[in-house]
C-alpha cells in the first residue's frame, strides 16, 4: 500500500523504533532535539495527526520502545541519564521518568534495549569508559539491566550486571525469562534473566564476534529465541532453546548479501530473517526477502549451555 505519513519534517530526523500491542502499533522517533511517537492501527490509519511529543532535550540515544500488550514504554539516554515514558493504548504520555543509574566519573551510558515479558518491562544498558590510547587499559562497557514495572518504573533492586564487557545489547522475552545478548570481546554472549527477581541466570554462546558485520535480531517465536547476525560467510541464524542449549544455521554469502539482516517473529513458533539480497543482472539491484529459518537446514548440532 502506500507509505503512511507520520511527520512532515524539515530537518534532522533520528532513529525510530516501533512495538505492537492493545491491537495497535506505536512508532516512535527522535526530531532535532525532541522524541515523538504515533499511533498507526494494522490498516495503516494514523491515530495522531499530531505526534505525541514525549521529551525535548538533548538526547544522546535514539528512543527504543516496548509493549506488555496493552501499553507502551519508551526510553532513551539524555545526559548520563536514562529517563522512560509510559504511554496508554488512547495515546495519553506520562510525564518523563528518570530511572536513577549511577554511572562512574569518566564513563557515560552507551546503549539501551527495552524489552516486556507481556506485564512487566526490562530494561537493559551499557556503560562505557573511553578508550585513551593505552592498549594495555582497554576501553570497558559493561553490560547491566533491571525490571521496570507495567507503567515504566524503575524497580531498582532487580538491577544486574550481566556482562564486564558489551556492545550492541538485544533483548527478547518469552514471557516466563528475557534473553539479553551482547557482543563480548570474542563472543557473542547470551544471558538468561529471570522476569520474577531480575537475577541473571544460564550464560550461552552465540557463535565467535571475529568477522561479524552486524548483530541485529533477536526474538521470541513462540517455542525458542531466534537470535541473526551478518558474518563473513553469509547470515547466521542461531537458535536458543529455554534450557540454553543451541544450534545454527547459515545463509550462504552467494544467497545472501552481509548487511541489512534482522529477524522477525508471528509469535506462533515461525521466525523469519529479514534480509538484503541482490538480485537482477547486468545492472544489480536489492530486494527484501524474508524466509522462514526452517527452510534452512542447520549446520551444528545441539550445543549444551553453560551454568
């Protein structure tokens, strides 16, 4: 159909996100210096003809958003600080909520993903110290996260440190446990959180970080967690069951281009990964195509968790 206009905008547009929930989606999406948001039913009908705006700062992060099916939350980092908006299914936003993270001198939030188990949310960050040139003190980026009850407020002693050193957090729910997933120095690295206490859990291996070009989805499907990211040799599809134990599959480089990925799930135990491919000869062009991980046949066996 046609594309469904938000914002007529002159100027600077940031990154945007979007969640679905209470039979309608929410996008959201940082101009200039403000966050805003919109409501868009699954008929592409925009319920606000003026944007919800949310926050007018100085953002550093692009605004991520989250539904427990019913309503949203968005969040964002402004100034080494990490605030959250809670927004109803009618369209009415709370005023803006400061979630009180301490981050050391000389370090700053780096990063934030937002995910709900279906009525609580969690929230997961990085903190990262610059790097000072000294090869021997490494630049650090801990990984860390915390439960937010169903309106977005902080439920600060089920705050976790989940990694000593992260970038690119994701985060999925099956609605009983979330799985965080992080590049670590030499892994990509998952782990279980528990959607009661917030305690952190089992740790898995998602495949090595050397030669990966991008770590972009992870999902719930309904019977597993689906996580892909681009590699050298194609696309690669792992699958986390809910007792940590894994398998992979690969889309080959000739099927497949290495960026533009993501993985998308209907929620009935279907997951597709989203990809970029090229297509077309003697001039080349790009389509999107999703395809069902199914049809791709995996390339290792099971491997176990580790406790």
């Amino acid at each position: 159909g046609e594309p469904v206009v938000l914002q007529e905008a002159e100027g600077f547009v940031g990154g945007s996100d979007i969640a679905f929930g209470g039979g309608l989606y929410l996008v959201t999406w940082r101009y200039w210096n403000a966050t805003f948001a919109a409501r868009v039913t699954p008929d592409g009908e925009v319920l606000d003809s003026r944007p919800i705006a949310l926050h007018a700062s100085q953002i550093y992060s692009e605004p991520v958003v989250a539904s427990n099916g019913t309503s949203f939350v968005i969040a964002w980092i402004e100034n080494r600080k990490i605030y959250t908006v809670f927004v109803s299914a009618s369209g009415s936003a709370s005023a803006p909520v400061e979630m009180g993270i301490g981050v050391p001198d000389n370090h700053f939030l780096n990063e934030v993903a937002l995910a709900s188990d279906g009525n609580r949310f969690m929230l997961v960050w990085t903190v990262a110290r610059p790097f000072l040139g000294n090869l021997l003190d490494p630049p650090q980026a801990t990984v860390h996260s915390m439960l937010l009850d169903a309106g977005g407020a902080p439920l600060r002693a089920t705050e976790s440190r989940l990694g000593e050193y992260g970038l690119s957090p994701r985060i999925a729910s099956s609605g009983r446990d979330f799985l965080v997933a992080f590049s670590g120095l030499d892994t990509l690295e998952g782990v279980f959180v528990s959607a009661d206490t917030g305690a952190a859990g089992t740790r898995v291996s998602l495949g090595a970080t050397h030669y990966v070009y991008d770590f972009r989805g992870l999902t719930w499907d309904g019977s597993r967690y689906v996580s892909t990211r681009s590699v050298l040799r194609g696309i690669e599809i792992t699958t986390v069951e809910r007792d940590g134990s894994t398998s992979t599959r690969l889309l080959p480089a000739q099927v497949t281009s290495s960026f533009g990925q993501d993985a998308a799930s209907n929620g009935a135990g279907e997951t597709f990964v989203l990809t970029v491919e090229q297509a077309g000869a003697p001039r080349p062009s790009f389509r999107v195509i999703a395809r069902s991980i199914d049809e791709i046949p995996a390339t290792t066996r099971r491997r176990s968790a580790r406790r």
